[in-house]
C-alpha cells in the first residue's frame, strides 16, 4: 500500500488526529486491509505536505488505538484483528487517582514482557514459574536483585535480598518485623499514603521532622532522637509527593545521625532507579541500620508487583521473609522471572531509559505550559508537587481535573497531619494519557491555579 494517501482535505482540528481517523476508516471500508504495510512516515509526509512529525504522531495514534503495528525497519502495517485472542473485553480503567510510570512509545513493555514470558515458559530446563517459590522469593532473583543493588554501591547479597509483591508488601513487612505499637518513627509533613495507612495499623506515632528543599533536616532529626524517636522514613530521590531529592552531602550527613543515634532507617527508594545518573541509596552509607526498598512499580510498570528489600543481616531477612509469606505467600512468580530475565539480558536498561525519556518529554510540556515557580518537580521523574495560593480550595480544582484524564491528589491525602496541612496538589503527569491531552489538561490546570482568580470553581 505504498501508494495509500489518507483524504484529510477539509477536516477540523490537529492534522495527525485526521490521519489517524483516516486509517480508522479505510480500515473499515476495506481499503485497508490487515497486514497491508502502510507508506514510509517521510513518503506521506511529503505527499500530503505536512511535517514528518504531524505523521510520527498520526502513526503513534493509530498504534494507541490498536488499528497498526510497528515492525522496526519494516514499517508500520495494518493489524490482523481476527489473530487478537478472544475473550472478554478488557476495558478496566486504571485508578486515576495512582502516580503510575509513562508508557513507553510502541508498547515497548508489552512486547518485552511477552518475548521473555513465551521464552520462559518454552524452556524445557526446568519446570514453567507457576509454582510455589521458597520463603524470600525466588533464588534467581534474589540473586538479580542483591546484583542490582551491589552496582549501587549496597553490600547486598542473595541471603539478605528478598523479593516481594511489590512496594507497599515490603513496607508492611518492615514495619509489622521491626517496629511495634507506640514506636516513634520519624517522616517528613507530606508523606505516601501507603505509609500512612500501615503505619496507622501498627499504632505508630508519627514526628513530623523539619524539611527543606532536599527533604528531611539531618539536624532536626537528631534533635527529636531526644523526644523519642526510633526509626525513620525517608524517599530520598523523587520524594512521593514533595519531588524533594537528597544530594550526596545531605545523605552523608543523614546517614550520620542514623548510625549515631542508632536508629532503624527504612528507605522507600521507589524512584532511585530512574535518573540517568543515579545517587548512592541510604544502604550504601549505613547499611547496618537500613531497610531499603527497591520496587519496579514506579520504574516501569506497577502491574508486575515485584520489589526487593535489602536487610541489614541475614536475621532481619530471615524474619521478613516470614512476613510475606504470611501476608501474600509469594510474588507473582511469572512476573519476577521475566524481570529477573530483564535483568539478566539488559532489558531491563532498555525499557527504564525509555520510561526515563518519556518523563522527561512530559516534563518538558509542563515547565512550558506551568508558570515557572509554580510547581517542585525532577526533570526525570513524572509527578508534580504545586503548592497552591492562599483561599484556593484543592478538592474543587481536583474534580474540575479529573474529566480531563489527568491525575491530580489533593495534598492533604499526604499529609501528616490534613487539618492544618496548607493546600497543595500532586499532579501525575505519567500514564496512559497521550502527551496532547496532557498538554491540554495542564493548560486548564494552569488557569485554575492562577493567584487571580477570584470565581467559585463549582456551583452547588
């Protein structure tokens, strides 16, 4: 079908949405038919005179909608929707209110995800991993992880790494092993909800600590020592929601008071992975007194539910991994092999740089489309913190958003303390929305947060 050319003449709105439609619909009339290759994205370019790029977005679109497929440097063709599997239809919406990585372009994860699973499971080494793993997870992976790790600098090794069903499994583990009931444990004024929710169930009491721009003050920190407190909490790069992210000279010192003190640390490093050029975890500087978890959910996808913890000694590990076999027995064992896999081939690079690369494409629209000092954000991560002004109300600009697709959280769902919490938003800006609806939701965003404007949001 090099000869394709998509009728556009007349149409309304962005010129790739119409050749995207034009596909749709020769699709449908037939003159497209499936395995048809589609013209070279320059060739119809130059024949329909439009730019290369107006095309590439024509053709991610239409890739979006399932109506073609990219083939590498074979090109795009159209798809065989009899060979699609058949079942029930999938249309389960995603929770809009979770900060969710971005999709990499070509459904890069999808596709890595099926070639590793379909080689695993034709290997006739050794059974197919749908069994039941030993307590601590799946030695290969334990073994992956502690060599992840150890590239960062953590003395990990594969007897005190244990893998869990992601994040969140990990920090009830932690804490439900080695704090208990009354226990004083020391966080920012904004912190993950999942936090929040377990510490509450264990009977923690939480102490705010002093932050600044970095996070957590070391100095405050040793200070409350005095008034109690037996362990911290810290996100050091990226911090969920603030952005906040420690320098080596902060983590330093933050180590320091740790070890002196002789505090418990449990380090959330959801997000370590993702900058291009990484910083030393918390487990490198104080491994002794360090809880460090390492998921894959932020990094590229959290429908794996696959994370590693890093103990300080084989008999902390020893009772985590009592823990998670009691609360979930196992993570999922086909998905931690295809991510140890991953691991294993340098997949695992490949697919966290394009995660990295969309973030920071998504960034870039925001400081372009944001007044500048309006928001925290880290050029390669993918949420946003905006604190917002005086006498704006977060829930009314947070129900305004969300028609628009885009994942916005009240502050006070962070906060320690919500009733005298200033007001402030969490913007995600990964997911599966296609970067123009980004671009537009930010832009209502932007007017709804402007200090000017004096208007009720919602009339009740």
């Amino acid at each position: 079908m090099q000869g394709w050319k998509p009728d556009i003449a007349g149409t309304l709105g962005p010129k790739y949405l119409a050749i995207a439609e034009a596909i749709a619909r020769d699709i449908e009339a037939g003159a497209l038919q499936p395995g048809d290759r589609l013209p070279p994205q320059r060739m119809l370019a130059e024949a329909l005179g439009v730019d290369l790029t107006t095309v590439t977005r024509a053709y991610g679109e239409a890739q979006r909608l399932e109506l073609i497929e990219g083939d590498g440097r074979r090109g795009s063709f159209v798809r065989n929707k009899a060979a699609q599997p058949s079942g029930i239809p999938y249309t389960e919406p995603a929770d809009a209110g979770m900060n969710a990585p971005p999709e990499a372009a070509d459904r890069q994860l999808e596709k890595a995800f099926a070639t590793s699973a379909t080689n695993l499971l034709g290997r006739a080494d050794g059974p197919a991993p749908f069994h039941y793993q030993p307590r601590g997870g799946m030695p290969l992976a334990r073994a992956a992880g502690a060599a992840l790790l150890q590239g960062r600098g953590v003395p990990a090794q594969e007897d005190t790494v244990l893998v869990s069903a992601g994040g969140q499994h990990a920090l009830h583990a932690v804490i439900s092993t080695e704090l208990r009931p009354g226990d004083v444990l020391a966080v920012g004024a904004f912190v993950y909800p999942g936090l929040l929710a377990v510490a509450r169930r264990y009977g923690l009491t939480l102490r705010v600590i002093a932050s600044d721009g970095e996070g957590m003050v070391p100095e405050a920190l040793a200070e409350a020592c005095a008034d109690g407190v037996s362990a911290a909490y810290v996100v050091p790069t990226n911090d969920n929601p603030t952005t906040a992210t420690m320098g080596l000279a902060r983590r330093e010192a933050l180590a320091a008071v740790i070890r002196r003190q002789d505090l418990k640390l449990i380090e959330d490093d959801a997000y370590g992975l993702l900058p291009e050029e990484t910083l030393p975890p918390l487990a490198a500087l104080v491994p002794e007194r360090c809880w460090h978890i390492a998921s894959v959910s932020k990094i590229l996808s959290p429908g794996l539910r696959v994370a590693w913890i890093a103990a300080p000694d084989i008999a902390a590990a020893w009772r985590l991994a009592a823990d998670l076999h009691e609360t979930a027995v196992m993570a999922p064992p086909l998905n931690v092999a295809v991510v140890a896999d991953w691991l294993h081939s340098g997949s695992f690079d490949t697919l966290r740089a394009a995660v990295r690369a969309e973030a920071k494409a998504r960034q870039a629209i925001a400081r372009a489309v944001l007044r500048p000092g309006s928001f925290q954000s880290q050029e390669e991560g993918y949420h946003l913190w905006m604190p917002l002004p005086g006498g704006a109300n977060a829930a009314e600009i947070v129900n305004a958003l969300r028609p628009q697709g885009l994942a916005v959280v009240a502050g006070d769902a962070f906060a320690v303390a919500p009733a005298s919490a200033p007001p402030a938003l969490r913007i995600s800006i990964g997911g599966s929305t296609p970067r123009d609806r980004l671009e537009r939701a930010l832009r209502l965003l932007d007017a709804l947060t402007t200090p000017d404007v004096t208007r009720k949001i919602a009339l009740v």
